[in-house]
C-alpha cells in the first residue's frame, strides 16, 4: 500500500534535478532514504512513490515543480484504505479524475507496481490536525490548494462566522497550512490534537507569521508567544467547540 504515486515520464536528468533540489540533497544515489521510492516502467513513465503516511500535499508540491520541465501531463495515484483514485495533474492543478481501475491504468503505462497494491491492515495516525481560515472562501482555498476538484478524504468548506474549515482524513496538513498562510492573509487557526498523548495545540498564523500558540497540557514551544486561551476558552473541547468544529474529528469518541 501507499499512500501517494506521481507517475512521470521517466528523464533522469529531470529527475535528479528536482529531488535534489526538493529534498536538499545532491546525493546520486536515487534510494536516498529522504526520496520516494523510483520504480522505472517498460515504457515511457516511471513512478515515484511514496508509502509513508501523513503526508499529503508533497506529491503535489513535487508535482508542480516537475509539471515546467516535463512538460506533460503528470499523474497523482492514491492508495490507502480510505483514500483511492487517479488524477491528472496539468498547469498547476489537478484537473480531473480518471474513471479506471489503478492496476489496469498501470499496466497501460507499463508499470508494474502490484508490491505495493497490497493491503495490509487499515494505519490510524493519533495525530489529527485541521485549520480555521479567515478572510477567504471554500473555492479561493481549494485553488491555492491546487486542486480543481477536492480528491476523496480532503474537506474544505464554510463554517460558521465567515470561517473556512480545511483538514483530511489522510494525514497531517502542516505543510500545507503553512504554504497557505503565504497566500492568505488570515488569520489561520491550525490545530492539532494527538489522541496518544494528548497533547494539543492551536497557532494563530498571520500574514505568513506565528503570532501565537495555544499548548495543552503545558506551553513548551517557546519560540511563539504563547496564548493564554483561544476565543476566550482553555480547554481543548472548548476551544474546538468555539469554532463550532465538531470535536469528533480531533478527539476519540
């Protein structure tokens, strides 16, 4: 099983150029422990994949660098218990959903990639994580996302006082909440919850900056300003409820 693939035609010389530059890295070894993982095809694409869970929105951050000089049509492939489809990725965004079964859609590219279509149990992360939006609308956030259409598992919609809310059920958003408060003025509300140690927390993010952070049980990160509550509460329920986010999505029933 894994949790994204970004078929491309194979270049290698695109292909180093944009891992090295993604990763940091200039190492020529392609099994770089930092790299997905490089499957090369009988025809013209390869595969890059990635099997970790947790984290969605790389596969298109490396596919909007490799889109320019490749200039095709790249392909994003999702296969975990609860997230699975074919899309293709084209200037910037992706654009549609490919009605076809994943192994048969392989098998045309002459890729073989059956290792990994196999399903072991379902992977339940503790950490769960979303954002509250300000000053922005569900389809404005969709784009900057850089998706046309929302794939399965990833919800943007409008909540109550003009709010935006963005999380999925796939994985961590961090990196993508971050590339966001780039674009939006904000504020951003990103909050995080993990159901193992119970540790939560809420940043305010404006403008591209921390303003300030919200941690539970105690305040530890101390390179944001801490924040003594959030909309007036200090438990975390409460604070969720503040948003009228339903607590389910971050805390176990």
């Amino acid at each position: 099983m894994f949790s994204w693939a970004l078929i491309i035609p194979e270049n290698k010389k695109v292909l180093k150029k944009v891992l090295s530059s993604f990763y940091g890295s200039d190492n020529d070894d392609e099994a770089d422990d930092a790299y997905p993982e490089h499957v090369t095809g009988t025809k013209k694409h390869c595969a890059l994949i990635n099997t970790e869970m947790g984290t969605e929105g790389t596969e298109i951050m490396l596919a909007e660098r490799f889109y320019p000089l490749l200039k095709s049509d790249i392909f994003l492939i999702y296969d975990s218990e609860d997230h699975s489809g074919i899309f293709v990725f084209k200037d910037g965004e992706i654009r549609e959903r490919i009605d076809q079964e994943i192994p048969d859609f392989l098998h045309s590219l002459g890729l073989d990639l059956s290792q990994y279509l196999e399903k072991p149990g379902p992977y339940i992360s503790p950490v769960r994580t979303l954002a509250v939006i300000y000053n922005s609308k569900p389809a404005a956030v969709t784009k900057l996302l850089g998706f046309e259409t929302l794939p399965p598992g990833v919800v943007v919609k409008a909540i109550r006082n003009d709010a935006v809310l963005y999380y999925s059920e796939h994985g961590n958003i961090s990196v993508q909440v971050y590339q966001l408060a780039d674009k939006i003025e904000g504020p951003i509300y990103f909050i995080h919850n993990d159901t193992e140690t119970n540790y939560f927390s809420c940043t305010m993010i404006h403008k591209g900056e921390d303003k300030g952070i919200f941690e539970f049980p105690e305040y530890t990160t101390d390179y944001i300003d801490e924040l003594k509550s959030v909309n007036g509460f200090t438990v975390p329920e409460d604070i969720v409820n503040s948003f009228g986010i339903p607590t389910d999505l971050l805390f176990n029933k």
